[in-house]
C-alpha cells in the first residue's frame, strides 16, 4: 500500500476509536456520547483538543489528567491503536492501493467502507460486552442495516441476477442468526433452567448474517463456538471461572465476524479440512 494512504488509514482509525472510547464508556450510563465533550472521569474537566490527540494525547500526559493528575486508563490508547489497526487491516485484505482505486473505484470504495464500519460498529459492541455482559440493541440493529445496505449496494453494481440471489442470501442469514440462536437459547433455558446465550448474542448473529451471508455466518459461529468454548475450558480449569459463572460471547462472535471478513469463508472452510485431513 502507498505510504499516503496507510498514514489516512491509520490516523482516521484512531480517530475513529478515540470516538469509539466515548460510546464505550457513555452508552451503558444512559449519556450523550456527543455532548459534552471530553473530559476527564474524574474531576469532570474537559480535555484540551492537544491532548485529545489519539494515543500520543495520552503518552504526552504520562497517562495522567492536567487538571487532577489522577491516572488514566492505558485502555483508552490502546482501543484508539487497535481501532487504527484493523482499519488497516481492512484495506490490506482487499489490497487497497492506488491502481484498485482508479481500476474499479466503486467497488473499492465500497469495500472499503464496509470494512471500516464493520469494525467500528463491531468493537464497542465488544468492549461493553466484557465490561456489562450486554451488547446494546441500537449498535446491532445499526450493524444489519448497515450490513444489508452494504450488500444491496454491491448487488447493485454487480450482475442483475447473481445481485438479487446474494441480498436474499443476506437477508435469510439475517433472519437465519437471530431465530436460530434465540430458539437455542430458549431450549437451554428449559433444559438446564438458565439461557444458554443472552438475547444480545442472537442479534449479533443477526448482524453476521447481514454482513457475510449463510456460509460466512456458520463460519463465523464456527469460530465463535470454538475460541468461546476454549476460553471456558481455560477459565474453568484456572478457577478464573466459576462453574455456570457467565462471561460474554459476543467478543467471540465478533472475531468470528471479522476473520471471516478478512479472509472469506471459503478461505477458512479448505484450513479446517486440511487440519482434519492432516
């Protein structure tokens, strides 16, 4: 990737998750994440635009507030640096350069914007998941629209046919990881008295399937059956967990979502069976 286009990337990124910082931490207390503007946790005081900066605002502070030099949490830079991260990685999976941009620049674009705001919408879901066990039902219905308008968008410019199979395809996959998770979630209920997975998970699975289709769905949950299941058996054998002790599947789920994004469920699908195979 040109140079020019890696340090947009990135800077927008971080902007981006500095924001994302803000509905993180606002959302789950019921306050404007636009008004007013930030300002310090503590002593309320609001935070000079130098060093609202992402990430190097924080390392010119020391981690500590101006005003009342309580510390600040590490946290902040590294949401606004992972943020940035896989902003970048966005554009580097579908090799975004300056040759696909003036070859096939709807497409690009679009693409690009898709990743982009998946993974924005993806990880403020994640990050008040694990810290209130709830995905907010706003930023998920946001991530189906977005999901369904992203791919009417590139059955648009794409083949008449093969564009109207593939936004019925999202569309049932959408419709497909909410019933299906809820009605999971329902017998575990009444087969061990507590729900399986909470009502959240269900619209997340609704959100993969809007953004990736049938196949990219069960690929998705795939992933997220796995690495959640990993995390349990880890934390149980620990004791950082307690036994029927719950702990989110939505940051599971949203990895899932994204590798599969990066890389394609097609891509995923040949790994697993050549590791079976193997």
């Amino acid at each position: 990737m040109n140079p020019l286009l890696v340090s947009i990337v990135l800077l927008t990124g971080a902007c981006v998750g500095s924001f994302i910082n803000v509905v993180t931490w606002r959302l789950p207390r019921e306050e404007s994440v636009v008004w007013p503007g930030s300002h310090c946790p503590r002593c309320g005081h609001s935070v000079r635009w130098h060093d609202n900066v992402p990430v190097i605002g924080w390392l010119a502070l020391r981690g500590r507030c101006r005003n009342c030099d309580q510390p600040i949490s590490a946290r902040y830079p590294l949401v606004e640096a992972l943020t940035a991260g896989l902003w970048l990685s966005a554009a580097w999976a579908m090799g975004f350069n300056v040759d696909t941009l003036s070859s096939d620049p709807v497409t690009t674009l679009v693409t690009l914007v898709g990743g982009v705001a998946l993974i924005s919408l993806l990880m403020p879901l994640v990050l008040i998941d694990i810290d209130h066990l709830w995905l907010p039902e706003p930023i998920c219905r946001a991530g189906v629209i977005t999901g369904l308008l992203a791919s009417a968008l590139v059955a648009a410019f794409g083949h008449p046919e093969i564009g109207k199979s593939l936004l019925f395809n999202h569309l049932l996959a959408s419709a497909a990881g909410l019933l299906v998770l809820e009605g999971l979630s329902a017998l575990a209920e009444r087969l061990v008295g507590q729900p399986a997975l909470g009502l959240g998970d269900a619209k997340l699975a609704a959100m993969a399937g809007a953004w990736l289709g049938l196949a990219g769905l069960g690929m998705a949950m795939g992933i997220a059956v796995i690495s959640g299941a990993m995390f349990g058996v880890i934390g149980r054998i620990t004791g950082r967990l307690e036994p029927r002790q719950p702990f989110p599947f939505g940051p599971f789920i949203a990895l899932g979502i994204w590798l599969v994004w990066l890389m394609g469920p097609q891509w995923w699908w040949s790994h697993w069976v050549a590791l079976i195979g193997s």
